[in-house]
C-alpha cells in the first residue's frame, strides 16, 4: 500500500512525468539488469530471463506514469491563471477543486461563483474549462508570475486515504495502479522471458510514449497495465458495468485502441483459473490504451491488458479495491512464469 500511496501522490501529469520516474527507479533499480530513460521520458528496465531458460522471448510490459491535469496558458492583471486541461477531463469535476501547480507544487483553487451571486440559470449550467481560472491568492499579475510560470502543469491535490480493509483512496490511479503492479511485477522476477518494462510517458494524449519505446524494443509479446474505468455504482437501468469494483483484474477484450490478442487473452484467463484469480473481462467498445499503439508497431505486436478497476478516473479522486490491485499482480507474475508465448 505504501508503493501505491507513493506512486498516487506523485506529479506527473502528461509531458512532466519525471516525478513519478524517480519514484519508479528507486523501487525497481536493485531488480533489473540495466535501465535507461529515452528521448521522450519512457523509463525503460530489462530484465534478463533466468539463466535456464531457452530462447526466451522479448516480453514487453507497460504502464502508463502519466495523470491527466492541467496546463497554465496564461496569467491575468488580476493575477488569477487561465489554465487549459491536459487529457480527458470532465469540466464538472473541476470547480472548486484544490491543485498544485508546478514543481514548487504551488497551492491553488478552481475558482467558482459562489452559489449565492449565480442566477437560476447559471445553476444548471457547467462552465467550460475555458471560462474557469486557478486562484494562488496573489493579487496582480507581477505577485502571481513570481510564484508560477506559463507552462506549469496543475495537479489535483489529493492525498492518498485508506478506506476500508480492502478499499483506498487517491488520485491517478489511472495509471499509477499499473505502475505499482509493473513494479511488484520486477520485484518477483526473473522469468523465464526477457523482460522489458515500459513505465511510459504521455499515454493520455494519444499513446505517445508506448509508441517510440514499442518501435525500439521490437518485442514478441506486449502485456498492458492499466487502471481502468469501474462503473459498478447502482444504476437506474439494467446495463452491465463496464467492470465491478472486488470481482478481480479486468481483462480486455477490445477497447476503442485495440482488439486484444486472442491467444495471450486466453492464457491470462487460463492462468487465472489455474491458480484460483479471480478475473473479469472488460466490457468491450471502451476506451483505449498503450496497447493501441504497441499492437501496431512494426509489422504488429500481439498485446493484451490487463487492469486494475477503479471508481471516477480522469477526477481529483478514484477509489480501488486492493484485492484486486493484488490479484493483478498475481496474475501478471504467474503468467510470466508459465512462460508458454507462443
Ligand atoms: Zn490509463
């Protein structure tokens, strides 16, 4: 939990991953035979298969270090910031909402009308991302330049909580839940493959970082780590959730990214009914991940995800089940020990 706590409360929104990089490298550095950082910001650790096993493949894990957040565009006279959002952000989630800004991690607020000075219409309405600005406290244009520059990134600034036994709190677990799980994963090597561990840069602006390390490592195989969407809260219709929070890690079928490869879908499941894992699939159609770049490098690359469910991703706060977060470690580490890629 105290991985999970750490890789949740660190910066990195999209493009400003080093945060979460160091964080990364302190856990994995001792279990890994080498590691770089690329052009772009991926980390990159390889860790060489047991020294047994046979012309073992080129396995390439992934997960994303990047959080969506903000971006400062613009500072005002009256010195409140004009931010734009990085990534998929709901504007409803942000009003009112404490963030850090830049590597300083300035204190900040969305700020909002109070509900007093709204007329009724204005109540219904939500504001775009556009008509809201940050408040530092500063009180001119000069005061709030001294404490934050355009071009700072936002984050929400939440702390992560425990909830229940089994269920936490925090922010980005989207897709530091995949790093965690990519990190307990080096811990417990090596297999009986070649690993090569992708923490990647800017995955919520398109996929961007898994794209240039996939080009460079050329591997047989890819396995995707996410944090994915849970929509299990009651609802008015009967409609399947897209995954349920406790039911186990969240296999993909296909997302709007990727249709995952049948054989490596197969052997996840396969595995996770061999050891007694609780799994789920993941409604199809939905959204997308690293696989959706990887799977298309070079003349293609069989990949598959897997994911750790989580409540309100892409907001200042999501909840996950830790028995999941665990069961998806276990399942990633007991495939790769199966080691049958084939
Ligand atoms: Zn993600």
């Amino acid at each position: 939990m105290e991985l999970l706590k750490e890789l949740s409360e660190a910066a990195g929104v999209s493009g400003n991953e080093k945060a979460v990089r160091e964080v990364v490298l302190r856990h994995i550095a001792d279990h890994v035979d080498e590691h770089r950082v690329d052009a772009l910001g991926n980390l990159i650790a390889v860790q060489k298969a047991r020294p047994q096993a046979s012309q073992p493949k080129r396995v390439m894990l992934a997960a994303h270090m990047d959080e969506v957040g903000l971006m400062i565009v613009y500072i005002e006279k009256n010195g409140m910031l004009r931010f734009e959002p990085v990534g998929g952000i709901d504007p409803r989630v942000l009003l009112a909402k404490r963030v850090r800004i830049g590597p300083d991690g300035v204190p900040g607020v969305i700020g909002m009308k109070s509900i007093h000075l709204q007329d009724p219409a204005e109540r219904k309405k939500v504001p775009s991302a556009d008509k809201l600005v940050i408040d530092i406290g500063a009180s001119n244009q000069e005061q709030a330049g001294r404490l934050v520059k355009v071009g700072d990134y936002a984050v929400f600034d939440t702390a992560f909580a425990p909830m229940t036994d089994s269920t936490v709190m925090g922010k980005a677990f989207d897709d530091r839940a995949g790093c965690a799980v990519l990190v307990k994963v080096l811990q417990a090597g090596p297999y009986d493959c070649e690993l090569h561990a992708v923490f990647t840069v800017q995955e919520e602006v398109g996929l961007r970082g898994a794209r240039v390390a996939a080009y460079g490592i050329d591997p047989d195989v890819a396995l995707v780590l996410e944090g994915t969407i849970c929509d299990d809260a009651p609802k008015t219709r009967d409609e399947t959730p897209v995954t349920r929070l406790g039911a186990g890690p969240a296999i993909t079928i296909a997302d709007r990214s990727v249709i995952a490869d049948r054989a490596l879908t197969n052997m996840l499941v396969q595995t996770a009914q061999a050891h007694g894992i609780p799994y789920q699939f993941k409604a199809p159609g939905l959204g997308g991940t690293d696989a959706g770049a990887i799977h298309q490098t070079r003349s293609g690359v069989a990949a598959a995800v897997v994911a750790v469910p989580a409540r309100y991703i892409h907001a200042p706060v999501c909840v996950l089940n830790l028995n999941d977060y665990e069961h998806a470690v276990q399942l990633v580490i007991e495939t790769l020990k199966q080691g049958a890629w084939s």
